[in-house]
C-alpha cells in the first residue's frame, strides 16, 4: 500500500502545494510545532515517559522507517517499549537540529486541520556515567495534526539514515559543562510570546543523566514569581500598590521604629525598603533599616519575605495557595513549588556543586520564602516567562508600571516592579531580567518586551562564567551585559 505520506512529501519537494507553502519561521504555526517536537520527543522517547506517548499520538499512527520498515500504532508502542524504553543499559535518545525545521500547514475547507514538519535529527547512546556517543543522524517528515484543539503525531518518514553529523552546538554544550565542573544546563527559549525550546544537557549529579523534567533550585528566580503574585492582587483590586503594609504585618524587630510604617508593595518590588538583603548578615542578628524606606535601592530579601507575611496575612492563605491560584493555574505551571512538598520528585533534582566541582550537601526546605529556594523546571518556568511576556492578563496600565523606570542603579540600568530593567539594545529594545544565585545555583530569566523574545539558563553549579559568556554571546547573541548580574 502506497500511503498519503509518501504524495505529501512528494508534493512538498516538487512544490505543487503552492498555496500551502512553508510558514515563516516566526509564526505561530511554526513555533508551535517547534515546541512539540522539543517537549514530545524528549519526553516520550529520550525520557520513555509511555504514558505520555500514548496520550499524544493519533489513533491511527503510521510509521515508516528505511531501516525497519511500516509500524501502526500497536507496533509503534510495542517495539517503542522494548526497544528503545526497556532495560538499564545504554538507552538512545534523540535530538533534533533546530536550523533545519520546515512547517507547512495543511487545510481543508480553508481550517487548518494539520501540519507537516520536515527536518534532520541526530541520534545517541546514553549510559549512565559516561557521556553521549552520537550514533547516527537523518531526515524526518512529521504529519502533526489538530485533535481537540491539540497537535497529535499522525504520521511519521524517518529516512536516509547515515553516519554521525555531530551537531556543533550539543558539542559545544558538552564540552563547556566538562570542562567547567558544572553537571547539568537548562535551556529555555521563547520566540514571539511562545516557549518553543526546552532542553537539559549534561547530569544531574555526575552520573544520572538529566530528564527534560529536571528540578532545578532557582534561588533569586523566586522572586519574579512572587512580584507577578502580588501585582495580579494589585490589578483585581484585592491590594493597592502603594497601601502601608503595617497594616496586615509589622516585624517583630522593627516595632519600635516608626519608619516601618512607610513600608509599601511598591516599595518591596523596587528594593527601596532600606532592609539588607538578609538580617543575618547583620551582627545583631535582626532585621533593621540601613536607610529611609524609599530613600535610595538596595537588594532585598528580607523585603519579599516582608510582603509574603502581609499578603498571607491579609488574605488568610499561604505564598503557595495566592501564587497557585493567580500564576502557576493560568500559567499552566504544573511542576513548581516552593519547598520540599510531599510531591516533589526527588530522582529529578540538580544536585549542587561548588566551585571546585564537589557537591554540595542537599538542604531540604519545608516552608516556602519570599525571595528564594522555588524549585522548578525549564518548561514551567518558561510557561511563566511566556504567560509574562504576554501580559500576564494583567491591565495593559499595570504592565506598562511594571516595566516602567522606578529607581535608576546606574546608566541604562534601572528596577521596574519586580524585574531589573536594561535599556542599551538596538532599536529601542529593552531587556526585563532577573538572576539568582545560591551556592551551587546560578540562573538567569530575560524577556524582551518588544520582540517577545526571551531566555531562561538553569546551572547547578557555581563556575559558571564561561559557559554563560558562550551561551549568550556567541550563540544568542545578546551581550556581556546580561551575565555576571546578582
């Protein structure tokens, strides 16, 4: 039997689908099969995650291989399961090259009902405790079609099957963790308000290969999430920015000083408190102000971790139950949290390493902060980024306060409400950003507000100057001026 496939691919080579021809590589069709192709096939064949598979292929899956001949969708899953997801041994995973994605939508009645995806994809071996041996690279043409408002694979060519063509960036990636002592990297990517690349290389401890699902401690990351918490409060009328926060929450070791009273939302969000970053650091151990709140910038956590009391306190719920119900639900954030729940997965965690390259005794917490320790994954956070980036579904007025100039750091430099804002881009382009840091975390979040472009760089370790100045400056292109941040 002659399939449809083979006249589809037939027909896009020799051009006869003239109407349908290939989508810009900035559209939303493209994006989004780009981001399906990242998530479906790290998640169902690099990650064996069968349920996964089942749920996101058609009924009626057509398999064509040059090698291994026809498969439908029973002997697809079959020899899926015990081939490729079966035994502890070298297990093979797939990657695609980005640059060579092709889409061509397909119609009927003038609705787009499906899509065909064309590209090359390399393939390798993984064993525990040695690194990746590409095995070998070929082309691909993906039928993708639209169930329930959800793009399902319908139909697969996997041909002209060769010898390794080692793709230079995955090398580089590689190489650079390596050689710098840092086990795992995560990578997020959006283009035009869609995240449409998620990818983890490296370990999440030396030895264990990292999921795409890999949890990451983000530190600082935290705080965004927080910020974005509190103004969707803010903008449903429940908070007023600039409301004194003695109200619902005073600190123990600042009730005697009446500046505690000038406290704000607005001011927490900018970092104009006058807290230290932490009381700790302080020899008393207390908190207190080191200047008047509002009076000058100067990083705080102890500021978010002020806020956090307030709101739960004025709105008798937790951190965990405002951020669910106002960031992670309509974000579609599924996999985050801020401690140590009965939920999370402790087998994906990127354990910590040091300078050096040792690891770092793992803290568990069991109550979530402010201003630090949310435990996350690339894909959730880079649905928050997208859901950011998009507006939040916040009043477009709010938006444009949030990425307003509130307090100025240096030139070009300033703090809008809960995001460092960078202004010396070409083009009037300007770059909302926040990094964390803890021992043995380095993180980084950009969005481009015009563009709606953005990035998002996990590490699990702590030398990490080299491979941030690589990733940023010769692959995205983006500058010096984005690393060596807070």
């Amino acid at each position: 039997m002659i399939n449809r496939i083979f006249f589809i691919a037939f027909f896009i080579t020799t051009g006869i689908f003239g109407a349908y021809s290939q989508v810009d590589e900035n559209s939303e069709l493209f994006r989004s099969l780009k981001q399906q192709d990242s998530i479906f096939f790290e998640r169902s064949f690099n990650q064996c995650d069968l349920e996964y598979l089942e749920e996101n292929i058609t009924a009626d899956l057509e398999f064509y291989h040059d090698k291994g001949g026809y498969q439908d969708r029973a002997t697809f899953l079959k020899n899926t399961k015990e081939n490729i997801c079966a035994g502890t041994g070298a297990k093979p995973v797939r990657k695609v090259d980005e640059n060579s994605l092709e889409v061509f939508p397909m119609y009927k009645n003038g609705k787009l009902y499906a899509a065909i995806q064309k590209g090359v994809h390399h393939f390798y071996l993984r064993e525990k405790g040695k690194a990746e041996v590409q095995t070998g690279t070929a082309k691909f043409t993906h039928v993708w079609r639209l169930e329930n408002r959800s793009w399902k694979l319908a139909e697969v060519l996997s041909y002209d099957h060769g010898e390794p063509a080692m793709s230079k960036t995955i090398v580089n990636i590689e190489q650079l963790l390596k050689e710098n002592a840092v086990p795992a990297l995560g990578l997020g990517i959006i283009e035009k308000g869609k995240l449409t690349k998620v990818e983890v290389y490296g370990t999440l401890d030396k030895t264990t290969p990292a999921p795409y699902n890999t949890i990451f401690k983000v530190a600082s990351l935290t705080k965004p999430v927080v910020a974005v918490t509190a103004l969707k409060l803010i903008d449903k009328g429940m908070m007023n920015l600039d409301e004194p926060l003695h109200q619902y929450w005073t600190d123990p070791d600042l009730r005697s000083d009446e500046r505690h009273k000038l406290l704000t939302p607005r001011l927490v969000l900018t970092h104009q408190t006058g807290f230290p970053n932490w009381r700790y650091l302080n020899e008393t151990g207390k908190l207190a102000f080191e200047f008047d709140p509002g009076s000058k910038y100067q990083y705080s956590g102890e500021g978010f971790e002020y806020l956090r009391k307030a709101m739960e306190s004025k709105f008798g719920a937790s951190i965990e139950q405002l951020a669910e119900e106002h960031v992670f639900s309509p974000a579609g954030m599924t996999d985050t949290r801020f401690w140590w729940d009965e939920e999370m997965d402790e087998s994906r965690y990127a354990q910590n390493f040091d300078k050096e390259g040792k690891k770092i005794e793992t803290t568990k917490y069991y109550e979530a902060n402010a201003a630090a320790n949310l435990l996350t994954t690339v894909e959730d956070y880079g649905r928050f980024l997208s859901y950011v980036i998009n507006g939040a579904e916040l009043s477009s007025d709010l938006f444009q306060e949030m990425q307003s100039r509130q307090v100025k750091l240096k030139e070009n430099d300033y703090f809008g409400l809960g995001w460092e804002i960078l202004t010396n881009f070409t083009g009037g382009e300007y770059a909302l950003l926040h990094t964390g840091g803890d021992p043995g975390v380095r993180t980084l979040a950009v969005i481009f507000p015009k563009s709606k472009n953005g990035y998002l760089i996990f590490l699990n370790a702590e030398n990490v100057d080299a491979i941030l100045e690589t990733i940023l400056n010769d692959w995205l292109y983006l500058g010096k001026e984005l690393w060596g941040r807070r």
